[in-house]
C-alpha cells in the first residue's frame, strides 16, 4: 500500500503543475485578448486611421492564437498524462481545480477529479 501511496503523491505534484500550466495559459490568453481589445479601443479614441498599429495588433492576434494552440496541447497532454496514471497503476482520482463540470458530464475514461484546497 505505501507504494501506492508514493506513487499517488508523485503523481499529484505533476497534476497540479498541470493544472498550474493549464490556468496560466487560460490566463494569458484572456491577457491577450483584452489587450487587443484595449488597443482596438484606443486607435478608436484617439481618431487614427485603421492602418496606425496595424502590425502590433496583427503580433498580438498571432499571439493569441499561438496560445490557443499552446492550450490545445496541453489539454491533449492532460489526457495523456490521464492514460499513464492508469497505465502505472493509479486508480484514485487525484485532487485539484474546483471549477471543472461535473464529472457526470465528461466522458468517464478521461475523468481525473481535481478539488484545490484553499
């Protein structure tokens, strides 16, 4: 049973940098946007044509969607990371993030149920 529990331990450090990775990319996206927004909104106020900043916020729309990219390999890996729990013998849902769906509305194979303390 210690084994076990060594293993879970372990494993629940890489859940919640995962989870960590995960938020900070979400982040950063919701960042980006709002500063394309906010650049959007100043060319706006200050009356300059369409064409002032148009690089800069072509680099910030390329930003965004590089991040987009970025969360769409992370959640892959998250479900990666899901089959080697299983394939090294960790069959306890491990402990993180409070504000995933409800586990009944995931498909079971891919469930890792995360609660963060605090």
């Amino acid at each position: 049973m210690e084994g076990l529990l060594d293993k879970t331990l372990v494993a629940q450090g890489v859940a919640n940098r995962l989870f960590a990775t995960e938020k900070a990319i979400d982040a950063a996206i919701a960042e980006a946007a709002q500063l394309l927004g906010g650049m959007s909104e100043a060319r706006a106020e200050l009356r300059v044509s369409a064409v002032v900043g148009d690089e800069a916020t072509r680099k910030v729309a390329e930003t965004i969607s590089q991040l987009t990219e970025a969360r769409r390999a992370i959640v892959e890996a998250h479900r990666q990371l899901d089959v080697v729990k299983t394939q090294i013998g960790i069959r306890t849902k491990l402990i993180g993030i409070v504000d995933k769906p409800p586990e009944a509305s995931l498909p079971q194979d891919s469930v890792v149920a995360v609660r963060r303390a605090g």
